[in-house]
C-alpha cells in the first residue's frame, strides 16, 4: 500500500536549478517511490539566515510504500549523494529534501516531525505546495493549504515564479 507524500526541495549553491533536477530523477530511484508530479520553480529570499544567495524551491508529490523514517534515510542519502554538507541550521546548502506531509500521518520523533513543524508559515513551502494540493488538510490545524497561504504573514519572505 502506498501513501501519497509531499516533499519541499531546495537549493541555493551552485547550479540551484541543476539540483533540483538531479534531486527529482534521484527521487525516482528511491525503491518502492513514484513522483507522481512536481510544482513549478520559486525564487524565494532565505529565511532564518537572510545573508546567502536566494534559494529556488519546488514540491513534489510522490506515492511510496516506505515508512516515515525509512523515506528520510533515503531522502538524507540522495541529499549526501548531491554533495549535502550538513553545516549551520538554516544556512546555504546544494539541496535540501524535506518531508512536508505523509500522508494523513503525524509524526513526533526526535529526528523526523511530521507535518513539517514550520511548514505553515513558510511562503517557499506553501506556494509550491498549493499548486499541488490547494486542498490538502494539514492534520494538525485542520487547515487547508490554500487557508494556510491565505492567512500567512509574507514580510520577508517573497517568493516568485521562477519556471516550470
């Protein structure tokens, strides 16, 4: 049985848009995991450490048959294969894979929060997740995406079209 999984992708070093093209097709290879679809591309401004290069996003909407913990090993493995470097908490990075949704599930394990706990209040997460699944229910909230994005404070955190 598989679940329906949304995953936020991001890069700002190097060739931004290479990479997230590289993380897509590594998605793909990821054992018992489909991409079923993928958003277009966002120029967003960082957030957290505002002095690095602008980041390009995207969401993916993939189908796996992993379990929660299982599907982050694979998506840590894809990030190391990339050239991931693990450094300072929200600072530049090559590419960055995170698990938004899983499903309906929530999670609450040291290593692995499910929903994204900053999900909802992330434009680079929420514009490229609407575009997926405007009507997805955040299982904590209650609240759609589309509510979600509605009600967001954007001060510091534009986020434009950037392609396809």
């Amino acid at each position: 049985m598989s679940t329906v999984v949304y995953i936020g992708l991001g890069s700002n070093q190097g060739d931004r848009l290479a990479n997230l093209r590289l993380a897509v097709e590594a998605l793909k290879g990821i054992p018992g995991t489909q991409v079923a679809r993928t958003s277009g591309i966002y120029a967003t401004e960082p957030v957290g450490k505002a002095n690095q290069p602008e980041f390009l996003n995207l969401a993916a909407e993939i189908e796996t048959g992993l379990e929660p913990g299982e599907l982050l090993a694979a998506l840590q493995n894809v990030e190391k294969e990339l050239g991931r470097e693990r450094g300072e908490r929200w600072g530049p990075r090559i590419i960055d894979l995170d698990i938004l949704y899983f499903g309906q599930r929530v999670v609450g394990q040291p290593d692995l929060i499910i929903p994204h706990p900053r999900a909802q209040q992330r434009a680079f997460v929420l514009e490229p997740l609407a575009e997926l699944a405007p009507e997805l229910v955040d299982p904590v909230t209650g609240k759609t995406v589309r509510e979600m994005l509605a009600g967001l404070d954007r001060r510091g955190q534009r986020v434009e079209r950037a392609g396809s």
